[in-house]
C-alpha cells in the first residue's frame, strides 16, 4: 500500500487529518503526520516529514500532502534527505485535507502512486456546495 | 471586520486551522473553530457551530469555510437556526486550510464578504508545487 504523509505548520491540523483519514478509510494504516516543529510551534521541520516518510512507507513508495508552499519547501528537503533510501517519494499539488481524504481511500483500496495523486489532486475541482 | 468560523468533521483540524490563521493573520480577532462532536469525536455539530457563528460575528457576517460535504449540511443547519438572528452567514466552497488561510488575511485588511469569499474560493486554483 502506498503511504501517505501529511504535512502542516500546525500539529493538531496534520494529527486531525490522519484521525479523520482513518476514519474514512480504516484499512490505511499507513498514513502519518508531520506537523508543527519538534517544540510544538507553527512551522515545519524536513527532519520530521523525513521520519514520518520513513514510517509511513511499506515498499510501495509515499506521497506527500503539504498545507501551504514552504511546506513543500520542507518535504522538498525531506526527500533530498532521503535520495539515498530507495523511497519512492512525491507531493500531490492538492489541497491539503480534501486531497488527504481521497489519497487514504485510494491508497486504502490498492490504487497506485499516479492514481492517489491524480485523485488527491481532482478534489481542488469538486465543489462543497450544491 | 468579517468573522470566520472553520467547520471541521476534526477538533483537532479546527483549532489547528485557527492557530495558524493568527500565526498568519495576527490582527484577526474574528475567527472561531467548529470542530468535532461536543465529546471530541470526529463528526460535525449544528449546535457547535451555531455557538461559533454567534461568536465570531462583530456585525459585519460571517463567513464559514467547510472540510466535507456533511460538513456543509451541517453548517446549513447552523444557518437556518440562526434565521432570526440577523447575521449575515455565508459558506465559502473553498479548501478548508488554505481558504481560511486567505480568508483570515483577506479579513484582518478589511475586506468585504464577496472579496474573501472570492479569494478563498481562488485558492482552489494555486498551484502548491513549482
């Protein structure tokens, strides 16, 4: 199963995220949060998301799901970090706990890397409201 | 100034979302979190975010930003109960975290509630990645 990591300035955002992913899709368990810095604080730490990453993959590669840009700047340093591990890592350009949502049930169903992103990354166009 | 509630299934995300915004938003003394059940289980409550509604409005509306679509069933409810109060309430159909993020900026200048609702609802199309 393909992993997922999310990743917030806020840890109580990326903790939510993973709570309500799971109860989504309870099958994933390979979903983790890297949220806030090591203190608790707003930010984001890339020696966290590279833990997190670490954790969240079985074999079949991580993808990443990032709040706002330097987030992804972080994760961007997380996988360089990690060039050496053989991890199969990429960040879906979505919206962070709408694309979260849909990447833990395609990955909860088997779906690969291309189809959780290209999934994760169509919920930018779903409308809420009717 | 505009007032901002975020309506999440996730306590968690909700007040997660909150911290961030006035990391951002620092001037933004309007915006309330509606997350999660009163016990602190996942799922979204009418009454919750009636009380935040109520809150967050210093007489210029109100303007709720969801994470899924039962999520806006239940800020609907929240809105009819409100019916007689005078309020002005309206639902962003916009990411959760990155609308709210934009929404909290936009209201903390003064912004009228088409313009953060038109620049929440943007952020639907910003690219994260580069």
């Amino acid at each position: 199963m393909v992993g997922l990591v999310i990743v917030s300035h806020s840890n109580k955002i990326a903790e939510g995220v993973v709570d309500l992913a799971k109860q989504v899709a309870p099958a994933n368990e390979g979903i983790r949060a890297a949220g806030g810095l090591e203190d608790g604080e707003i930010g984001t730490d890339p020696t966290r998301i590279m833990a997190a990453i670490e954790e969240a993959d079985s074999g079949d590669g991580v993808v990443l799901l990032c709040d706002l840009g330097s987030a992804i700047m972080s994760a961007e340093t997380a996988i360089e970090l990690l060039e050496d591990s053989g991890i199969n890592i990429r960040i879906a350009d979505a919206p962070l706990v709408e694309g979260a949502i849909m990447a833990a049930v395609q990955a909860s169903m088997g779906s690969s890397m291309d189809e959780i992103i290209k999934a994760a990354e169509e919920t930018r166009q779903m409308p809420k409201v009717n």
